[in-house]
C-alpha cells in the first residue's frame, strides 16, 4: 500500500490504509486519521497538533502541547475553498490563500502580497512532503489527497 517510499530527501512511510503516515529527514513528522479518515494529529519534534473540523472542512489547528489555536481558516462560498488563515491565536497573522485550478492550495501570501509558501505543488499522486511547503499548503493538500481518495473532494 502507499506509493513513493523516499524521494532523495525524505523518507515516506504509510497506514494500513495506505494514507501517509510519517516522513522521516530534514522534518520528521506521524499523522494519524479519525475514523472518519480524516487527518486527525499530526506529531513533530515542535510538538502535537490536533486538525479540527465542522464537517469536512478544516476549520482550525490546536496545540496539544500548549493548548491554543495555532492556525484558523477561513472558507468561500464553496465547500473545499480556503481563502484566508490566521497564524497563531489571534488575528494580525493573516495569510491569504491561492489555489491553482484543481483547487489545490499552492501558496499563501500576506497583507503585501509577499510569497510565504513555495508555489510549486508536488505532482498528482507524489505523497507529502514532496517539495519544501509551509504548514499552510501542507495542511490543505494533505486534507485535499486524503477527501479525494475517498471520493468526497468536488474538483476530483
């Protein structure tokens, strides 16, 4: 199960559902899945986090660690359409959310319009982390992969 197994920087290991399990290099990071298999915690040496959800959309991110919201989301009129992101608990961290025409998450800018996030999304199929991302695009493709493997994303 799975699929790409190290693409020369990270190496990638996978559930027995073969859903993304860990990477291992530069960043090692576990996820784990609710038993509705979405992406429920994801586990670095930085600590725990915990995705929660209304639904199917990620709404937010919380700390197990330190118990505090370290990202929140903002959608569109769409169901699967992210447009803005609050980093850490307050509001003054804005990130404003670009998708390409699949409506995968591809980068975040802020209030200038500076890049935050690379633009370069990793090819169809190719498991995460497969280019260096921000937690950003790495939590909305990871969302994105795991909905449309079980037929639930719009653009799939």
């Amino acid at each position: 199960m799975g699929g790409l197994t190290n693409d020369g920087t990270y190496g990638i290991g996978y559930d027995e559902e073969g859903r993304l399990g860990y990477a291992t290099g530069p960043t090692e990071m576990g996820l784990s899945y609710d038993p509705l298999g979405r992406p429920w915690t994801t586990a670095t040496s930085n600590g725990t986090n915990q995705f929660v959800f209304d639904g199917d959309q990620l709404i937010a991110e919380w700390s197990v660690d330190s118990g505090t919201y370290t990202r929140r989301y903002v959608f569109g009129p769409g169901i699967d359409e992210p447009v803005t992101g609050y980093e850490g608990s307050g509001t003054t961290t804005r990130r404003f959310l670009s998708a390409d025409e699949r409506g995968s998450i591809v980068s975040a800018t802020d209030g200038s319009a500076a890049e935050l996030e690379p633009s370069s999304p990793p090819c169809y199929g190719a498991p995460l982390p497969r280019v260096p991302r921000g937690p950003l695009a790495l939590a909305f493709e990871t969302m994105r992969r795991s909905f449309a493997a079980a037929g639930k994303h719009q653009g799939e």
